[in-house]
C-alpha cells in the first residue's frame, strides 16, 4: 500500500523540528521502522525527552504515530 507522509516532527512541546522531508527520504529509500533520534534533525531540545511522531494518509484515511526517545518500538510504517 502507498502512503503518503504529510507531516513528521521530532521535539518536545515548543521545541519542536520539522522532519518531514527526512522521514519522507527514508520512507522512500525502504525504511519502515522510525525512532526518536537526535539523528533526524539535530536534537531541538538539550536535556529533554524528544517525540518523533508521523501523520501519513493512508489510503484515504489520516493515520498517526509517535514515540518517545529511548523507545525501541518505534512508529511503523505500511
């Protein structure tokens, strides 16, 4: 199934980077699985727990996901 990846961010409350054009790359180079890592888009908030989370539309329908630093769960992705 396609998706299309409308908006990734990675921070935490007003720290908050935009990730989408990063996730969007991986997304298309075959990564599924997305962390919350310092490596997407520097790290916005020294000393603070940092969320990556996705909105994608699937299929006509808008899904999300997010996960904490830390996490090994990860967002996964169709």
């Amino acid at each position: 199934m396609a998706i299309n990846i409308t908006y990734a961010g990675y921070g935490v409350w007003e720290k908050t980077r935009d990730a989408t054009s990063e996730i969007k790359k991986a997304y298309a180079s075959g990564q599924r699985r997305f962390l919350a890592t310092n490596d997407w888009v520097g790290d916005p908030a020294p000393g603070e727990r940092k969320y990556l989370y996705i909105v994608w539309d699937g299929g006509g329908f808008m899904t999300s996901g997010v996960v904490g630093e830390d996490d090994d769960r990860g967002v996964n992705l169709p």
